[in-house]
C-alpha cells in the first residue's frame, strides 16, 4: 500500500528526474529513507559521464554499505522514479536494503522507448523479483509513472 509518505518521496525522486534531465543526463532519480523517516541520501542518473554504471539506485546502495549499519539496512526504504534494472537490484540485494517503492516499471520503460522507436538496450530488461528474494517492492504508482513517462518522452523527443 501506497501512503503519503510515500508520495512525497516519490514526488522528490521525480524532482531528481528532472534534475538530471536538465544536467543533459537520463532522468532518474532515488532517495534512501531510513526506519525513522529521515532521508538519509538521495541521488540522480550521472550516466552521462561515461560511467553507464552510475544509477543513483546503484549509488545508494554503495552509499549504503559504507554509511548505515549492516543491521539497520534492512529496514531503510529505496524510493526511485523507475523500477531498479538488474544491476541496482542486486546491488540493493547485496547490500542488505530493504523495501523498494518505484514510480515506473521497468516493462513501461521498455514499452514507451519501444513506441518512440529507440532501439532496444543490450541489457535484458528483469523485475526485481527476478533478480533478488525477500524483499517488498511496491510500484507502479500510475500517477508519478505518468509525470515520469513525461520526463523520458522529453528526452527522446530533444534527442530527435
């Protein structure tokens, strides 16, 4: 279930979506919320740089392991604007976080890049189910996936 709480993480994550997108980068956009509701790192997309690794779910992950303690992980909540491809999910597996609340899909990714004709990425598209167990994952949340389909149509648009 999707609370207020969850919203006004998820509006931030959109926040960081345009962010990067003004930065000339691919708008995503994450924050990492700890047991107590603070916001303990929140992140953009810096794939621009090269680095095609430097998803900011990834980056809260390697954040993760470095600042919160290993017994504390667990109960932090990684909100983002688009589902954590399979490297972010093991990332976020491998360092021992908890819930996962997500804007958009990854199959609505696939399918909007799909409908404006970019060709398709070399890496396979999984769920986070399909990459790492026991954690909760919540999303789509139909009205912040609209606000972040808006935000990659802007990019492939500009692009063209």
């Amino acid at each position: 279930m999707i609370t207020e709480q969850d919203k006004k993480h998820l509006a931030r994550c959109i926040a960081l979506a345009r962010q990067a997108l003004d930065s000339g980068d691919q708008p995503f956009g994450s924050v990492l919320v700890s047991a107590d509701g603070r916001v303990l790192f929140e992140d953009h997309n810096h794939v621009s740089s090269g680095d095609r690794t430097r998803h900011p779910e990834f980056e809260i992950a390697r954040w993760a392991a470095n600042h919160v303690p290993e017994a504390e992980r667990a109960a932090c909540t990684v909100y983002t604007s688009g589902e954590h491809c399979a490297m972010c999910s093991a990332a976020h597996g491998w360092a021992g976080l908890g819930r996962i609340v997500y804007a958009a899909s990854s199959k609505q990714y696939a399918e909007w890049m799909r409908e404006w004709g970019v060709p398709a990425s070399r890496v396979r598209s999984l769920s986070i189910a399909e990459v790492i167990d026991g954690v909760e994952v919540d999303g789509p949340v139909p009205e912040f996936a609209e606000q972040v389909r808006m935000l990659h149509e802007e990019r492939v648009r500009g692009r063209s």
